[in-house]
C-alpha cells in the first residue's frame, strides 16, 4: 500500500471494521493498572463535515469510512446504500436531513465527524453540530465554487470559532476551476485560503493532484477504488505554477510565525514539518485556510484530505476553555477546561427519539463519565442516572460503558433532558449557554386520516418535535385542529413522511401558510387584575406591567425592581421558573407573540396571605390581553435570499423578486454568475423553486434563512385575516 506524503505511514487501510475500532479505542483509553483513565486528547479530533447541498459532503464522508477501515464497501448517494444517510427518507431523496456522527481511526489519530445537512430548511442540525465540534471540513463545488448555503455554514462556524479546511470536490467535472474555486472562498466569504495542493488537471483531465509540501504528484488507481496511490515527480509543464503555490504556501505560513519567517528569509523555503507546524498554527488561530482538492467520486483525494484533518485541525486541547456560568447567575462566570481528573461536565446537543429511550447526543468537556453515574441537569437542578454510554455509528451503536473530555457520545435512560441541556457531577455547578435556535417560518394544519389515531398523532408529534427544536406543534382553540410549523416547506414534508413511516400514522395536512407573530403597535402601561375565592373571603391580585416592542425574536418578560421588592424570595423564585408562560398565549388575533419587551412594574394584593404564582401569572397574562387589544401588530417573517443565476436571465430574475415585494441589496457577478442578495417576505416565496427552475431553465438556485420580522402592511393585515391565515 502507498504511504501519505504528510506523515510517516498514514494511508494504509484497516482490516477492522466498526467493531475493531472500538477496540482500537480501548485500547488507547482504557483502564490503566492504578485504574485511572487514560485520554489521549492530543490525537483527538472532533470534525464536521459541512457544505451546500449537492457538493458530495457524504460521498466525502463515505470514502474516509472506506479508507480508513471502518466501512468495507463504500456507499454511493445514487443508489441509495449511504451508511451515513441512513434514513429512508435520506435515501430516497439523496440528501442528508439529520446530522448522522461516526469515528475513525487515521495513523495514531481518532477522529470523530459529523456528516450534516446541506438542505437549507436543516441548517439548525449543522448550527447545534457546530456548537460542539473542534474543526470543520468544508466541501466545496470546483464548478460552482462557495455558494449560498456554504456561506450560511460558514458564519454559523465563525459564531462558534470553528476553525476549518477546504476540499475543493468535484475537479473531473466539466467546468471545475480549482483557482476559481479559491477565490469565491476570499471574495464570499472574507477568509485567507491557501492552497496546499493543486490540481493535476481539471475536468475530463483530471488525473491526480501535487502536494505542495512533500512536492510530489499523487495519481491514484480506479481498479483499487483508489486504495492504492501512486508518487511521482511534478510534470515539467506544471512546474512553474507549482514553484509560485509552493513560494505562497510557505509565504503564507512565515507571515504567522517569526521563527518559520526568520526561517523563511534566510532559505528562501521551508521543510515540510515547518509548513504544517505553520499550517497547523495559523489555522487554529483563524489566520488561513488551507485549500485541498480532488474528486471523492472517483476516489481523488481523501487520504491527504484526512491527513490534513489531523495536522491542521485542533484536538480539544487546542481550543479555549469552555465558557459557563453558575445556574441561575449568569454574571458568576466559570471556564472548563478538558481535565479527566476534573468533576464530569457536558451538553447535550441533540436528541434522537427510541423505543427504550431518547438518545441524548453529547459532547463531554471534563471527567470521565461512567455508565451507572448520577448526574445533575442544570436547567431542572434534578439529578439523572445515567443507564448506558454508547458510541454511534450513524444508526448503529456500540456500548462504551464510559467517556472522557473532547468524547461525543449517546446517553440512554435520561429523563426530562432536552436538546441544549447541561449535565455535570453532582460536586461541580456549571451550566453551558443553551443552543439557540430559529423560529419556525411555515406552518400547516395536520390531522390523522384516521379520526381513531387522534391521541398518537399527538404524541408521534411531540416526539419529533422533541428531536427538532424548530418544528413546533400548536392547537388551533378555534377550530380543535393540530398545526404543525417549521423551516420550509421539506422540513414539514419530511416530518409527515416520518409520522406515516416510523409511527404509522398516516396525516392529512392543509396547504402551507406563513408562521405570522403579533406584537405591540406601541409602548404602554397598563394593570390586569384577577379575584378568586380564599377563606370565607375573597383575595385580589393586580399585576402593572409595561409592554413595548422589541428587537428580540422571541419575547422577553423580566421582572423590574419595584416588582421584586414586594414578595418574598419564594415567589420570586416562583415565578422565575414560569414567566415564560406568559409569552405562550396568542394576541389579539391568536399568533404566537414576537419583538416584545414586557417587564412587570407593580404588584397590589388584597389580603395578607401572599398570593400564589398562579394568581399573580395570571393577573399578568389579564394585562397583556389587555394591552394588546387594539394595539397589536401583525409580523410576517423577512427572509435574507441569495440567488445565482447565468447572466442572460438575471433581469427577469430580479423583476421576478421585484413582483415578490422584495428590497435587492446587492447584485454582483462572481465567476460568470450573477448573484442577487436581497430580502423577501416568506409570502412571496411559496414555490420560489419550481418557478426560477422555470426562469432559468435549471440553471438557478437560491439559499433561504431567517432574518426577522416585517410589519404586515395595514390594507394587507384584513386579507390574511379573512383568509384563514
């Protein structure tokens, strides 16, 4: 077998399989004789693996499983036997939907990866895998070059100081541009990008690549499936662009370390220990990222690709501590640092529904957890025991009966546990921010074909909506019917699909609708007041508040000073636990609220007991009824759109948006492709795909996310409400 041309002995196929794997995980952290744990973080790295929808992120994925022994087949997106795109659903459609994890061995490395979604109504699953992982490997189209959604991934990396890669994929294919490709990473998305090989060919020319630091050409044979690869010497006519990649390669590197530039000046190049020890350096800290290329389809490519994974991308000792605070006192701040003899602590970040059981997904950041262990649940302060600790691989699983720093790993048998929860040992109090997610946009009734199967729809619901923060489930008061509400149009097309398949409860749902949200026209003041029964008596409760709108998404209630002063710590606490049940209800046209700021003023009571949480709750609820009536606004949800189109149909490409009442913010062209950014109302955008694939005879796409609110125009306010809207 060849060996890699970045470290000594890497590119060897495992004859293990998962199951030896997991012995090869034992056996680099296992017990010792004194009994302690053994974890070896250094060779530990947590990696994503992150693109646009139809890159070739899980092809990529499937050939790192190939070739380093996990898998002994690789599974192909075309027809359907992907290891990782396991569900049906996924299979049939070709695309990822759930955020699937797995782990590796590579040379003395383990690595652990996240295959994620590209689909922009799953960008939740790649922002929460984000949350927890060290690096990311971004796949990028040599045609198409960085495109909507990759730029959407790549902020959601840059929010949680992701570092990553880029493997340019995809260079047999007609049009593929490797240079072009480099620059749509400087010009989109802001970054430093740096090649660390370059193509031997593009297109149909395509035969291998050259590494720029072991300078060689690496060809790579179809007949092994591209298990064995070949070392020769740079083609004479390749020669000079090598020599200038190679003198920006190691310029780029110097520029970061003083000791590599001193280096640098006085031979005017570097080895190849201090080019990746530079790499290495420079991308934990942001500086560049390095470029890598080759076709996973046809094998090119992902050896180097995984030695680049263990030498530029950090283990979890390369990343800053991680920050928490103390439950309830956000202002008492704590680090955690990745110590296995420090108390165990942990987030869970994601949940996936079992018959035994929810599987809790979580990232380990201290201590060694053990199967049997009680744990603490920040958010509830209750304690947990834990059942089992498993190792997944995407829907299989091993038991591992314990976990340590920098570990991702499924928990069983943890009750009352959601996704963005924080679990430590009973000795230490620390509590991670919670995982932030987005408001649904689209919503649709849903109803059991069956009027029998009433109850289990209901149930089936809550479970998917457990698993997916993002899909919410409501009951229209009006009409008894369940309304289902999400981040697109598959999103609500996939959850269905699942509740006819993995439940058997066949739905009936009504035609999509936009997810609208009231808030206050204005500021004001007012009082609620509720009376009920105590003793032979009555006790009345008057709760002032002051409501105004706000640039928050979600609803803020906080409870002012003067609130505070008139009850007892108890209460206080009280209804702490429950103000955000005052945000629940609809307004005066019964959407959920919005960009609302309410803050609780004053308290009056009647009688001398102190009145309960509920009364005082409620009394408020009577306020906010009130203020809201006559003073509400109606919202719709704004969309940040980018499209990509040819030049010849950008026109009515943009008179199109125009007609959608979207504001264009900006067209440019990029690599021959006319790119519009703008914002449109979600209204305006039901079907958007059928008709630019129309516009643009199949040669458009576009990228949807989330940016806000937009006040509903006054003369449209009655026909969505005369609509059924």
């Amino acid at each position: 077998m060849a060996r890699s041309p970045l470290s000594v002995g890497i590119s060897r196929r495992q004859p293990s399989g998962w199951l030896l794997l997991q012995g090869h995980l034992a056996q680099e952290q296992c017990a010792d004789s004194s009994g302690s744990r053994r974890v070896n973080l250094l060779q530990l790295r947590n990696v994503g693996i992150v693109a646009h929808i139809d890159a070739g992120k899980t092809t990529v994925t499937e050939r790192i499983l190939y070739y380093t022994g996990v898998e002994h087949r690789m599974g192909e997106v075309h027809t359907g036997n992907t290891v990782m795109d396991w569900m049906e659903e996924e299979r049939e459609r070709g695309i990822t939907i759930s955020a699937a994890s797995t782990r590796c061995p590579w040379e003395d490395c383990v690595i652990q990866i996240i295959d994620t979604p590209g689909h922009v109504d799953f960008t939740a699953e790649v922002g929460r895998s984000l949350r927890v992982l060290d690096g990311a490997v971004v796949v990028v189209c040599a045609v198409s070059g960085v495109q909507a959604q990759t730029e959407t991934v790549l902020r959601q990396a840059a929010e949680n100081q992701v570092p990553w890669l880029a493997f340019i994929n995809k260079m047999d294919r007609r049009g593929a541009d490797f240079l072009a490709a480099c620059r749509s990473l400087k010009k989109r998305v802001g970054v430093n990008p740096v090649p660390v090989q370059l193509p031997y060919g593009e297109g149909a020319d395509f035969k291998g690549l050259v590494d720029l630091i072991t300078m060689k050409l690496l060809t790579w044979d179809e007949s092994s499936k591209g298990a064995t690869i070949s070392y020769g010497e740079i083609p004479a006519e390749m020669k000079e662009q090598v020599d200038a990649a190679r003198l920006f390669l190691c310029e780029a590197v110097a520029e970061h370390n003083e000791d590599l530039l001193e280096s640098f000046l006085d031979h005017d190049d570097l080895d190849a220990d201090s080019i990746n020890r530079g790499l290495r350096d420079a991308t934990i800290a942001g500086a560049l990222v390095p470029v890598a290329c080759g076709s996973a389809l046809r094998y090119c490519g992902i050896q180097p690709l995984l030695d680049g994974i263990v030498a530029w991308l950090p283990s979890p000792l390369d990343r800053p501590p991680v920050a928490g605070h103390k439950p309830g006192d956000e202002s008492c701040a704590i680090s955690i640092a990745p110590d296995p003899q420090a108390p165990f602590s942990g987030l869970v970040f994601k949940l996936a529904h079992d018959p035994h059981g929810d599987l809790c997904y979580l990232r380990v950041y201290s201590g060694i957890l053990h199967e049997g262990d009680t744990v603490i649940n920040a958010r509830t302060g209750k304690q947990i025991r834990v059942q089992q600790v498993l190792q997944m691989h995407a829907d299989d699983r091993q038991q591992v009966k314990q976990a340590g720093p920098g570990e991702i790993v499924v928990l069983m048998g943890l009750k009352e546990t959601g996704t963005g929860d924080t679990l430590h040992a009973p000795e230490l109090d620390v509590a991670f921010e919670p995982i932030e997610f987005p408001e649904p946009v689209i919503r649709q009734t849903i109803e059991p074909v069956n009027i029998s199967d009433k109850d289990k729809l209901e149930r089936a619901l809550a479970v998917l909506a457990r698993e997916d923060p993002t899909l919410k489930i409501q009951v229209d008061h009006e009409t008894g019917q369940s309304v289902i509400s999400g981040m697109g149009e598959l999103h609500l097309e996939v959850a269905c699909h699942r509740l006819a398949r993995e439940f058997r409860i066949p739905a009936r749902v009504g035609r999509p609708l936009v997810a609208y949200r009231e808030t206050a026209a204005s500021a004001c003041e007012l009082s609620g007041s509720i009376e009920r029964p105590l003793g032979d008596g009555r006790q009345s409760v008057t709760v002032c508040l002051r409501l105004a709108p706000a640039a928050s998404q979600r609803p803020q209630v906080e409870m002012a000073s003067s609130f505070i002063d008139a009850l007892t710590p108890g209460l206080v606490h009280a209804l702490g636990q429950d103000l955000e049940s005052l945000v629940q209800v609809g307004g005066e046209y019964g959407y959920p609220l919005a960009e609302l700021q309410i803050e609780l003023i004053g308290l009056e009571y009647s009688s001398e007991a102190e009145p309960s949480a509920e009364m005082v709750l409620g009394a408020a609820a009577r306020a906010i009824d009130l203020a809201l009536t006559s003073n509400t606004q109606l919202l719709e949800p704004l969309m940040t759109l980018k499209v990509e189109v040819p030049e010849e149909y950008a026109a009515g490409v943009v008179g199109d948006l125009n007609s959608r009442r979207a504001t264009i913010e900006n067209i440019e062209v990029i690599q021959g492709t006319r790119v519009v950014d703008a914002k449109v109302p979600l209204e305006g955008l039901f079907s958007y795909s059928t008709q630019l694939r129309s516009m643009t005879k199949g040669h458009g796409s576009f990228s949807l996310e989330p940016y806000g609110y937009l006040a509903v125009p006054p003369q449209q306010v009655e026909a969505i409400l005369n609509g059924g809207q």
